[in-house]
C-alpha cells in the first residue's frame, strides 16, 4: 500500500480498499467524490490534479508525505517511530532515522519499489573527517595500509585495488590540513608521495597513462620537496617503465638515467641496481648489446650491496626480480653468433625468478612465463613454449591488469609461426583474453 501510494496508483489502493469492506459509496465519501468518480479512477483513470490528491489523502488520514504531497509534519508519524527518535537532538537527524525505519520495514516486507537495477549509478560519497591533530601513529596507520595495497596490486593486479588507493590518497592528502609537528609533516608528505606512486603504478597496471603521469609528477615533486631521493628514484623508474610498456624506449632510458643519479645521491644500491638492469633491458631492446650487458653488470654488483630494511618502494625488488630482468636482456639478445648461448641464459635466469616467485606476485609470474614461453617458441622449443604460454594465460586470467594482456603480444606473434594444433589453440586464448 506504501508503495502504491508513492506513485500515485489509487486504483490499488481503492481496490484494496474495496477488498477490505468499504464501499465505493463510502470511498467516496471520505474523499469528497462522487461514486462514478471513484468507480473511473478504479479502471485506470490517472489522477494528476493536486487537490484532488490532497484530498484524497486527507480524507482517508493517509500522511501527505507518502504521497509526496509535502514534508512530513510531526502529526504524520506513528507513537512507534516518535518513541524510537527520542533523544535526538537535531530534527534533520530525527528525520533520517524515521526515513531509514521506513524503508526497512518497506523492503523486508516486501513493498519497497525495486532500486537494485540502478545500482550502477554513482555512490553520493562522504567525506570521511580527518583528525584535527596527526601524530606518528596515524603515519603508520597510512604506511601500513599502502603496504597491504601495493601487496594487492602485486597479486590481483592495479584493477582489484585502484580505486582503493586513490581513496586513501585522497584522505592522506585531506590530512595534509590538519595540525601536527614539522617532523610528523614531513613524514605525511612522504606517506602521502608513495601514494601518488602506488596510484599511479595502479593506473599504469590497467592502462590509464594520463592518470599515472599525473600520480607520478605528484610523488616526484613532493619526494623531491622532502629531499628523499630514494623515492624520487623510483618513481623516475616506474615513469620509466611506463614508457618502456609504450614503445617509447628513448624517453624510457632518459627517465631510467635520471633515477640513477637520484638514487646514487640517495646511497641507495638497491634502486641503483634497479635502475640500471631496466636500462639494460632498453639498451637490448634498442640493440646496443654491449651497453645492455654492461648495465647488467652493474646492476648484479650494486645488488649486492643491497641493505635490509628498506622502504616499502624500495624493498619490493629481489632477487627474483633481478633474475627476471636478466632474463628479458638475454632473450632480446639471442640473435647473432651468441644466440644459443644467450638463449640458454634467458631460459635459466627467466626459469629461476618463475621460481623464486611466491603466492604474492601473481603478476610478475605472468610476464616471466609469457617472456619465457616467447623465448622457448622463437628457438624451436614448441613443447616447452605452449606449456609455459598455456600456464601464462591461466594466470593472466586470474589478474586484473591490462599490462599482463599486453605483454601477451609478442607470444601471439611467435605462436604464428608455428603450424601445430596445440600452437593455434593457445592462440585461440590469447586473443580471447586480449578481447579480440
């Protein structure tokens, strides 16, 4: 009856009426209508006239607010809901609590309109208020929750945790108002950078590169403010590898050349060692073989170096990661005299950091196995290629990144070439996979 009410449809509501013992006579009556009028409006006449409709209310004592003919007045509500609003204090408030008893009584019962279809549209979202004064313990709260995310994003991929990082993002930087001490502010600033970085790392992982660049040039200006250069070095890495993703492998060597000297300032190994195997690998992709191996090198000797208790940005890179990036120089490098052997170095060094790999990085696995699976299909190993490029594909379905679609790429084109059943099957999934 509620709901019957709420749009205005008084042919259920007389009919029902009717079923319940009164008369149209008597509808009539209470509502100051004749019995033909009452006996039309049950056949499907629309009743549209404003007092009419107030009429209709106020003769049957239905409260105008269920009609939506005006607010609803303290007369309009039940004992009931008036017992269950005392003590408080604002009347707005009073209102949303007989409002929210309304609808769930309306919805358990049945009657509420459905408004699940039109869930899609966007949330009215809230502010959530931020502390008047920040302390330390509310910079570990922000660094504890940026960790959990870029450990979601490494396993589900940017798609599963985007939205959630740049919410945080946006509530460290509402922070960025509130009272708190230099030393504190400092520390905020740099929790809320990493932020910037780990939204734009997201943005990246599902293909969105406007949006990256922005998050990046938020985090690098504001690393840079606080004068840590370990942070500012790598997010000039993942500017980097933005770009070595596009094709744009010159521009990606220049951002990669730029975090090197960042991160030497910064006497961090780590990132050192980071920055120069990613130049490598823009070096093989350009074919300057001697300068790509001469990276590597580098890269193999500041990580050795490498320190423990690092920071989150920092701390991510293993030894996994930099058998992966060994691994990806080689197998651009198998052409020529040193082909086989270059080849072999790939598959190994490829086959270890696939190993090394633990549940938590679900995403790296795929570029490895996709990378490896490529590497084996070019040098005639078909077996061995379409078992890792079928476990490539598995995985790259469990995680939500465009990159892993991406990278997928180079292993269509080398299945190509081969005219096997098994080769066309996995072909078949990629370019499901792909959307194609």
């Amino acid at each position: 009856m509620r709901a019957a009410l709420a749009r205005h449809d008084l042919a259920y509501v007389f009919r029902h009426l009717s079923r319940s013992g009164f008369s149209q006579r008597r509808i009539g009556q209470l509502t100051e209508q004749s019995q033909s009028e009452i006996s039309e409006i049950v056949g499907g006449r629309i009743v549209m006239a404003y007092p009419v409709l107030l009429r209709i209310a106020d003769g049957l004592k239905i409260p105008r607010g269920y009609m939506g003919l005006g607010n609803y007045d303290r007369e309009d509500h039940s004992p009931v809901e008036d017992a269950l609003t005392v003590g408080v204090t604002g009347a707005d408030e009073a209102e949303e609590i007989r409002r929210s008893l309304q609808h769930a009584a309306e919805t358990m019962m049945g009657t509420s309109l459905p408004e699940t279809d039109l869930w899609w549209q966007p949330l009215f979202r809230s502010r959530t208020p931020v502390p008047e004064r920040v302390g330390h313990s509310d910079i570990d709260n922000l660094e504890h929750l940026t960790r959990i995310l870029r450990a979601v994003d490494y396993q589900h991929g940017g798609g599963a945790c985007r939205e959630a990082v740049l919410a945080q993002t946006d509530y460290a930087r509402s922070m960025l108002g509130s009272r708190c001490s230099d030393e504190v502010r400092r520390h905020l600033c740099l929790a809320t950078a990493d932020l910037h970085n780990l939204a734009g790392w997201s943005s990246f992982d599902v293909g969105l590169y406007g949006s990256a660049r922005r998050h990046f040039a938020l985090a690098l200006e504001q690393a840079k403010a606080n004068d840590n250069l370990s942070l500012a070095a790598n997010v000039l890495y993942r500017l980097g590898r933005i770009h070595l993703h596009r094709g744009h492998i010159e521009q990606a060597l220049r951002f990669f050349q730029l975090g090197q000297l960042a991160a030497q300032d910064a006497d961090d190994p780590l990132t050192v060692a980071m920055l120069h195997a990613n130049a490598g690998w823009a070096y093989a992709l350009m074919g300057n073989d001697n300068k790509a191996i001469s990276a590597l090198g580098r890269a193999q000797h500041e990580f050795s170096r490498g320190e423990d208790d690092l920071p989150a940005w920092v701390a991510f890179f293993g030894a996994a990661d930099l058998s992966a990036l060994t691994g990806m120089i080689y197998a651009e490098l198998c052409n020529g005299s040193a082909g086989s052997d270059n080849f072999a170095k790939a598959v190994r060094h490829l086959t270890q950091s696939i190993e090394g790999r633990g549940a938590g990085n679900t995403r790296s696995a795929v570029f490895e196995l996709t990378a490896l699976a490529t590497a084996r299909l070019k040098a005639g190993d078909n077996n061995g290629g379409i078992a890792d490029g079928n476990r490539a594909v598995d995985m790259a379905s469990q995680v939500r990144s465009v990159r892993t679609v991406d990278r997928l790429l180079p292993l269509l084109k080398a299945t190509g070439t081969e005219s096997s059943d098994e080769a066309a099957a996995l072909a078949r999934r990629i370019v499901t996979l792909r959307g194609g």
